[in-house]
C-alpha cells in the first residue's frame, strides 16, 4: 500500500534528523525556512489545519493533511503528533511522488 511507503519515508526522515514534529517546531521549521513539506493530521482542530495551511500558502511550502495523529506519530516512534515538518528536500521528493500515486 502506497500511504505505508509514505509513512515509511517520513520515518526515514526521523532516523535521519530530518523532521520537526509538534506544532511549535513545525511552525519555526516552516518560519525559518528549513520545511521541505508539512503534514497536519486529518483529526487535528480545524484551528491547526487552517493555521498551517495559511502559513504553508504563505511560505510557500507544500502540506498535505495526511493520516491521523497516532499514525503519523507512530511513523516518527512517538506518540501522537498533529504536524510534522520534512526539513530533506530529496526525501520531499521522494513523499510527493509516493503521495502522487495515492491520490
């Protein structure tokens, strides 16, 4: 299945120190410049989702409200997590082509 392939990079990306997960680190990583790409889960608030997608559209960096919290958490070894910031561009590549054969 192609979204575990995609949980699979994302945890890819953590064994490498490439993700800020949390809202507060997601939001300086997207601020500062460092997000490749953002993934809000699907049940965080509509607050978190909208925040991140003003933010995203601002910054121009691609996000995907994706999965759900304890699914995005697990893929990174914590527990839940409502945003993650992919901070490699060439493992945002390698998401989005995965996340392009989901959809």
């Amino acid at each position: 299945m192609k979204q575990d392939k995609v949980l699979s990079l994302i945890g890819l990306a953590q064994r490498a120190g490439k993700v800020a997960s949390g809202e507060f680190a997601t939001e300086r990583a997207v601020k500062k410049g460092d997000a490749s790409v953002v993934f809000v889960a699907e049940d965080s608030s509509d607050n978190t989702k909208k925040m991140f997608n003003n933010m995203c559209t601002f910054y121009n960096v691609p996000i995907y409200i994706y999965s759900d919290k304890e699914t995005l958490g697990h893929a990174i070894g914590k527990e839940f997590r409502s945003s993650l910031a992919v901070l490699d561009v060439g493992l945002k590549n390698a998401i989005e082509k995965n996340m392009n054969s989901v959809e």
